[in-house]
C-alpha cells in the first residue's frame, strides 16, 4: 500500500486541495527562528477540510533567520501547535548548515522530547552521500528523501520505488518530482509517495514510546538522585562519562562535543524546568543506562 502527495510553501498561495486529487498535503510552516509561511494555515485547513493527510515542515537556517537548534525548534513548535498530534512533523534539511550533523539531531531530540512524536527527517541524497546521518538514522527518524533524476515533466502521480539511500534501511517516504502537474492547479508541484497506508501515517503523526535504537549497558542498581521525566514519560539528563558529556532523551544517548551545543541544550532545559547538573559519579551513570536499557 502507498500513498500518493504533494508538498506545497508560500509559493502555491490559492491551492484549493478540493480540486486536488491526492491522500496527503504537507505545508511549510516555519523557516530558521522568525519565518511563518503567512499562507499556512489556509493551506493546512484546505486540505483538512478535503480529507488529505496532513503534514507540516521546519526549513533549518531559512536565510537571514539562522537560529540555534533549539531556538528553531521550540519557533517551530509554537507555530504548529494546533497541528499537533494530527500532522506528521518534519525537519527539512538543505540549507546552508547541512553538513551539521549534530545540529539536526538537536532540533529533531527536541521535538521528540517536547511533544512525544518523532519527526522525519527530510533531505536529498546528495546530502545524505555528504555527510554521516547515522546518529538520526540509528534514533529511528524515519526518512523523507528527494532524488529526481532528470526531473522531467509528469503528468500525475508515480509510484517508484525510494532510492537505496546510506544510514537507512527503509524510506519512509520518497519526493521523486518538482515538476508534476496534476488536474486543479496550473502550475508544477513536488509529487511524493509514502510507502504506507493511513493507519502508518498517523502513526507517525502520534505519540509513541520512546526513542529507540541505542545500545546501553548497566552494572549497578543504586539509585542516582532523582530524574525528572518529560511530559510523556522519558528521562532527560546530562551525564558525564570519561571526559565526555552525553544528553540522554529517552534512552537515547546523544554525545555533545561542542561547548556552544551543550550551553544550547542547558538552556533549552532549564527553561522547561529540568535539572542540567552533569551527572558523573560512576553508580548514578550505571543506573541511568539501566533506566534507558529498560525503556526500550
């Protein structure tokens, strides 16, 4: 089962999805940490209201706008709210910090830690050939990739199969066009198709347990000072382990190697009102890996 979509910005003001025909619209809503697509909401509502799926997108670094991680996440955040919960989340990234790795990371953690849903991950596969993605791959961000090939014209839908793309063993979705033309709209679109039926797209759009895919080990079992949880039941904390610093979302452990990513992340969490003490005696850190270990 797949599922046929566009993806539309700023730049198709007046779609009427009415006229149509696909099962799912995604819409950019924010760009870097000041850009709302003023035309947004009544892309969104027009495609509600014609029953497609829905999806919402954040462009990192929209130019001129460049934020922190965080800062770009928490303006995403607040621009989407009213979607939550009933559109997929996305993080585009193909702007001019695309080779940031960490920073991806960052915004994708703090969506996931805010709001419980796990936003895709969405780029092209020449990035993806640039630069080493394997800490989003390895956390189960799904993928929303982009390859078109010669991008010639099409008229309608296809449904090829996604590109063999680094770091994932599967594609969630894949955007194989930016010059489709369909019946109610005069101009070109990016066409994309979702490998999954409607039950797999709101899923994604969901809440779910947490973050998966990491490997932890535990030797003890003496209880550290209290964690705080987030609202949907995870752990976040820092911990400092044989001159390194990780940030554990879930039972996720992410390293944070710069000073100005860990300062970004200490602020994101005391302004949501968790402790940014940097655990480091040897029995708290043994028992957070096994919080993590038997989360998953």
């Amino acid at each position: 089962m797949v599922l046929n979509g566009v993806d539309v910005a700023s730049w198709q003001v007046g779609i009427d999805f009415s006229k149509i025909a696909c099962d799912f619209a995604i819409i950019k809503a924010t760009g870097g940490k000041s850009y709302v697509n003023p035309h947004c909401d009544t892309q969104y509502q027009s495609a509600k209201k014609s029953g497609k799926l829905l999806g919402v997108y954040h462009y990192a670094h929209e130019s001129g706008m460049e934020g922190t991680a965080a800062q770009e996440a928490q303006f995403f955040l607040d621009n989407v709210k009213g979607y939550i919960g009933e559109a997929i989340l996305i993080l585009d990234w193909e702007s001019s910090n695309k080779g940031d790795v960490a920073w991806a990371k960052a915004w994708l953690d703090y969506v996931y830690a805010k709001t419980g849903i796990r936003p895709l991950f969405y780029t092209y596969t020449g990035v993806l050939n640039s630069y080493n993605f394997s800490s989003i791959a390895n956390a189960n961000y799904g993928l929303w990739i982009a390859n078109y090939g010669t991008d010639a014209a099409i008229n309608g839908f296809k449904q090829p199969s996604g590109p063999v793309s680094p770091y994932w063993t599967s594609t969630a979705m894949y955007q194989y066009s930016s010059n489709t033309f369909l019946s109610g709209w005069s101009g070109r679109l990016d066409a994309n198709v979702f490998y999954g039926d409607k039950n797999t797209w709101k899923a994604y759009a969901s809440k779910e347990g947490t973050i998966t895919g990491s490997s932890t080990t535990n030797s003890s079992t003496q209880k550290p000072t209290q964690t705080k949880k987030t609202k949907e039941g995870n752990v976040m904390l820092l911990f400092k382990e044989n001159g390194k610093v990780y940030w554990l979302v879930g039972n996720q452990f992410t390293h944070v190697a710069k000073p100005a990513e860990l300062n970004e992340i200490k602020i994101m969490m005391k302004q949501a009102g968790y402790d940014t003490h940097e655990h480091t005696n040897s029995s708290q850190i043994a028992y957070i890996k096994k919080i993590a270990t038997e989360k998953k």
